[in-house]
C-alpha cells in the first residue's frame, strides 16, 4: 500500500524535514544585543573521540571571552573537565583581557587555550557522545569593540567533532531563507490554480 502525497505535501515535509537542527556539531553564536554581547548556543551531542583528558578544574568557572587567547565559554557556574587535542583558530580578535560574564544558563562549554595548548571544557563527569544543553552567557555593557571580537566564523575541531563560533553582527535563523522560499513557492502555485 502506498500513501500518495501531493505536490503541496511533499513540498511542506521536505521544508520540514530541512528546517530540523542539526545536533552534530556544537554552534556558540555570538550577538550584539543593546548594549550588550550575548554567547548562545541550542546545545546538542559532542562527541570527544580525539582528545585526551586532561584535567577537572577545581574552581567553578562561568562564560568567559578573550578573543586573543582564545577564549570562548558560556553557560552558568560550575567545574568543567578540560580535554586536549583539538586544532583551530589561535585567535578570534585582539581582545587580550579575560571578561567574565555578567549572567549564564545552561551547561558549562567553551574552548581555550589560557593555560597551555587548546582545549575543550565540557561538564564535569560529561559522557562523550552525550547531549549537551542549551546555554547562555550575557555580557553586560559590551560589544564586540570592546571586548576585541573581529565578526567570523571560527572552528575548532578534531578526529570525531567540532566547535564554531560565529561572530556576527545581526542573528539570522539557519532556515529562514528556506522558510520563505517555501512560502513564495506556496503562493504562486496556489495562483496557478486558481
């Protein structure tokens, strides 16, 4: 037995299926809003496959930017494991002062290279392969002049995932291209109809 969709449908279920977030990779984005920086990222798995354990932290850490270090991590205070291996850029600006953030929720994630070669921070006792939550750091009273962010899109990677940082000025959903497009398309086959 066979389900027979029509055009309308077909178009709808590839729109969706296309809109879905992918939960591959780990995506930290990084806005100007107001008066302020917001990091955010939806979370999603991190496969650590590569790297090697380094170290828990003893001290609870928050989000933090140092673009020229690099430094980039967000979510609320906790401890953190550090795992070494991964590769990427040295730098996402010139900014050389460590600026914590002002608020954060979600789990504790970032990359760094503040004490040594990069690393990655992921909750303490994090199974790789496991889901990572959604999170935010709020910098107060920032932009990215102040703090030495230079807008780009900036990966860190290694053998099974990877980390991107994007730095951009105006937030545009993943899918809202596609999301327009379908619309436009809907209308004018219903034009054609009628």
């Amino acid at each position: 037995m066979f389900i027979r969709f029509g055009t309308k449908g077909l178009l709808l279920a590839a729109l969706l299926v296309l809109s879905l977030p992918s939960q591959a990779a780990i995506v930290i984005t990084a806005t100007e809003s107001g008066s302020d920086v917001i990091l955010s990222s939806d979370g999603g798995t991190l496969d650590l496959t590569g790297l090697t354990f380094n170290s828990t932290s003893t001290i609870a850490a928050g989000g933090a930017i140092a673009p020229s270090t690099p430094i980039v991590s967000l979510g609320g205070q906790a401890l953190f494991d550090r795992y070494d291996g991964a590769s990427g850029p040295t730098s996402f600006g010139t900014g050389t002062v460590v600026t914590g953030d002002d608020s954060g929720s979600g789990d504790l994630y970032g990359v760094s290279a503040f004490t040594g070669p990069l690393w990655i921070s992921v909750p303490t006792g994090f199974v790789s392969g496991g889901l990572l939550s959604a999170s935010s750091s709020t910098f107060l009273n920032a932009s990215f002049a102040s703090l030495g962010m230079t807008e780009g899109t900036y990966v860190w990677s290694w053998a099974s995932d990877s980390i991107t940082l994007e730095v951009t000025a105006v937030p545009v959903p993943a899918a809202a291209w596609l999301f327009a497009s379908g619309l436009g398309l809907l209308g004018w086959m219903r034009r054609k109809t009628s």
